[in-house]
C-alpha cells in the first residue's frame, strides 16, 4: 500500500533539507551571506573593486595622456575638458589621478605580500618550535613595533634610496611582525588539537604538518588582517611619495599630486584635494571592506 504524502511530512522533509544544506555550508560560503548582509562592507568592496577596474583600464579610462605637459593650459580650474583642472605643468589631473591608481594598488598588493610571507614563515616557526627560537623571532618583533612605522620607512628609503620598488621593500620589511605575532598565537592554539597529534603519529614532516594541517586553519585572521593593512601601506605610500622618497617624478603618485599642489593649496585648491579625496575613498574602502569581513569571518557570529 503507497505511503500517503501528507502536507505535515512535506513540511518536515523541506525544513530537513534545508538544515543539511545549511550544515553542508563552508566556512568561507557562510561568511559571503554575511558580508551581502553588511551594507557598510558592501560599500567597502565596491570602492575596492572600482580600485581595481580603474587600475587595469587606466589607459582606456584616461581622457589625456597623464604625462604629457601643455604649458599654455597651466593651473586650469575644473571644466567640461579637463574635468579635474590641471597641473603646473598642464597636465590633466583627472588622468593622473587614474595612473596613479595603479601605484597604489601595486604598493598595497606588493608591500603586503612581502610582509605576508615574512610573517607568516617567521610566525609559523616561531609557534610552531618554540623555545629560544620563539624567543629570538619575538624579541625581533618587540624591535619592530619600538620603532614608528612611518620613521622607519624613511630611515629604509634613506638608506636605500627613493624610487618606488624600494618603497615596496621598505613597507613589506617594516610591516611583517604584525603577521608574525598573529599566525605565532594561531598556531600555538592549533598545534596540540587532535588532527596535528594525528598527523605526528602517522609520521609527518613538520613542514608538512604546517602547511597542510595548521597553516590552512589561520587562513581568515590573515586575510582580514591583509586587507586592514592595504590602506595603511598606501597611506603610507602616499606620504613617502610626499616626502620625495616614494614614486619619482613623473610617475603619477597620489603622494606626491599632493606635494606638488602644496604651494596652490589656497589660489588652486583643486590641485591637491584631488589627490587626497582619492586617498580617503581608497583607504576608506578599504576599512569598511575589511571590518566586515572581519565579522563575516568570526565564527562566533554564525547562525
């Protein structure tokens, strides 16, 4: 006799479905639904994603060439031309703007990723063993974070030189403690769970059980802190660029649109503010994109 299909068993076997594609849910899945929830990050990502469009295409979307200098149109206001005026030497500032999209991007990727690897390697080995070497990779990291970041820098591009792969090695050296602190505390949390005793007593190497086994594991406080730290290393960027340390001229740097608008600030304003408007929606970006992925990311805020 056929089993009958009453509404009340329908019901239950949706809300049973629903709970196994719930459960069968990803860390990584469950934290997209929340950061779509959180309209301020939402905002964050779209500024980051325009970044990044604006970077690519810079050579589509420039209305002029950003270095070419036309010195009849010097010092020109916003216009249905040159929407953003122009520079002392005539060129388009709305052009140079978009370029340097592009330096602040690469600083931000670049300098972070260096300091990424630096941390993470010192971080993992320092969790992971211990003892003296614990004690000599932290006391590096008290060193670091002794000194101001920004001072550092200089010191760095002093004695390196300003140019702007120098301004990535100095920016990815300064910043690597921060990783390496965060990724030592995951993995002095992680390496005695079951899953690392389990892959010791099946004969694992010690690399392989970090990069496998516990290095996987500390995948989300890295990324939000690698996207926290992009803005700080274009502001930081941005002001070794004003200095003169930074991207030399006439490389279209944001920093150093700002330095050179310097002495306009009061008859030609555009000039400068410009530049620092771009700075403030890049790093505000930033921010909002990557306190929401913080939250999207804490496991303690899934429903």
């Amino acid at each position: 006799m056929a089993k009958v299909q009453t509404p009340l068993n329908r019901s239950n076997k949706i809300k049973t479905a629903k709970k196994n594609l719930q459960e069968s849910r990803s860390l990584y899945y469950d934290a997209w639904l929340r950061l779509k929830r959180n309209k301020a990050a939402m905002v964050g990502l779209f500024f980051v994603i325009l970044l990044v469009v604006v970077a690519i295409f810079a050579e589509v979307l420039a209305p002029y060439d950003p270095y070419a200098q036309n010195l009849d149109y010097r010092l020109k206001p916003p216009t249905a031309q040159h929407l953003l005026g122009t520079d002392d030497y005539g060129r388009d500032i709305l052009s140079r703007i978009i370029y340097g999209s592009r330096v602040s991007l690469m600083v931000g990727v670049i300098s972070e990723g260096i300091a990424l690897i630096l941390g993470v390697l010192l971080g993992a080995i320092a969790g992971y063993y211990g003892g003296k070497v614990d004690n000599f990779i932290m006391r590096l990291c008290d060193i670091m974070f002794a000194f101001p970041e920004l001072l550092f820098c200089i010191g760095i591009m002093f004695a390196l030189g300003p140019g702007i792969y120098n301004v990535f090695i100095a920016i990815g050296f300064v910043g690597w403690a921060g990783y390496a602190r965060l990724v030592r505390g995951q993995i002095l949390s992680l390496k005695r769970m079951e899953f690392v005793e389990a892959a010791h007593a099946s004969g694992a190497k010690d690399i392989r059980i970090i990069l496998k086994h516990i290095l996987p594991n500390t995948l989300a406080p890295i990324i939000v802190m690698l996207t926290l730290s992009i803005p700080g290393a274009i502001m930081s960027e941005a002001s070794l660029s004003f200095l003169g340390l930074g991207a030399q001229p006439p490389t279209a740097s944001w920093g150093s649109m700002i330095y050179d608008g310097r002495s306009y600030l009061r008859t030609f304003p555009w000039f400068s503010i410009t530049p620092g408007i771009a700075i403030m929606l890049t790093v505000l970006g930033f921010n909002l994109f990557g306190d929401g992925l913080r939250d999207a990311l804490d496991p303690r805020l899934k429903r």
